[in-house]
C-alpha cells in the first residue's frame, strides 16, 4: 500500500527523495546550482503536501525545485503530507554549501543509502543527469514514480 519506489521504504509515510543526494539529511551544494526536493508519500487519498523551510511554510506541491541556489534558500526543510485522516512529515533535509572543494577523488566512497537507491533507468538518468541539467533528473523522478504506480495498479500481494 505504498506509491514509493523500494519496497524497504513502505514503513515512511513520507519520503523525501532529493537530487543532489543526501549525505546524512544534508545536501551540499554551491551557490548558482540547481537543487530538487521530491515529496513521496503513502499518504492516501488525496494528500496535500506543504513545505517547510526552517519551521516556515515555503510552498505546496509534490516538487520543490530551486533552480540556482542562493542564500535564501539554504536551510532545513521538511514535506508534510496530510488528508483528512491522517498527517505525517518526512525527515528533515538540510541544504547547505560545500564546505570548500574536495577533490572528488579523495572523497570518501558513499554507501548508496537503501531508502533512496533509485533502481535500473532512473538511477541511470541520475548518473548521466550529473551537471547536464535538471530536467533530466525530474524526468528521472518521473520515470520512478510512474513505474512504481504502474507496478502497484491493480495491487498484488508478492507472497
Ligand atoms: C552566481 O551567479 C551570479 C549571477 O548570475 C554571479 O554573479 C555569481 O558570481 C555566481 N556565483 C557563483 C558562486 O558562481
């Protein structure tokens, strides 16, 4: 019973899939780059979802895309996901800048964290998305979650 792409993530009602990944709840970017927070839930029927940065309402919707980032937008955001039933939020992402630049191959290799690994041609798209732009990515996102739809529509237990 849940629209999310890893079947190890449908104990969180709210997921919060991000491009750049996090790395322990972070993303680290610099100023002038593209940053896109997807708000996954299983939330059903008829979520709303509202943003929030540090506390503060920022927008609605199932996409935050900042498309240069700036001052004003580093900080903690959360997706909280509501119907009349029930209310759940994500766990917090904080966006800040890079601390200075680390050659990328000193950098320590990242396990793929299992809640967010995107699987076959989205994880791919993410790859070749690199710096190429962002509208490979949300087609990347899109791509998921339509699969993951496609997948559970019409709903069949797998025992
Ligand atoms: C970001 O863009 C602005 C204007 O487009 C430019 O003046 C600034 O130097 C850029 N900052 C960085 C860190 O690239």
């Amino acid at each position: 019973m849940a629209l999310l792409p890893v079947h190890t993530a449908s104990r969180d009602p709210v997921l919060l899939p991000t491009f750049p990944e996090t790395i322990q709840g972070v993303i680290q970017s610099d100023l002038n780059y593209s940053v896109v927070l997807k708000c996954l839930t299983a939330v059903s029927p008829n979520p709303v979802l509202h943003w929030t940065l540090n506390g503060q309402p920022c927008g609605t919707g199932s996409m935050l895309i900042i498309r240069k980032l700036s001052w004003q937008h580093l900080g903690t955001y959360t997706c909280t996901a509501k119907n009349s039933q029930e209310e759940h939020s994500s766990k917090s992402v904080t966006i800040s800048l890079s601390q200075g630049n680390v050659d990328p191959t000193d950098a320590e290799p990242i396990e793929p964290n299992p809640i967010f690994s995107l699987s076959g041609r989205s994880a791919i798209a993410l790859v070749i998305a690199g710096n190429l732009g962002i509208l490979i990515v949300i087609a990347g996102m899109g791509f998921t979650i339509i699969q993951s739809q496609r997948r559970l529509v019409p709903f069949t237990p797998v025992h």
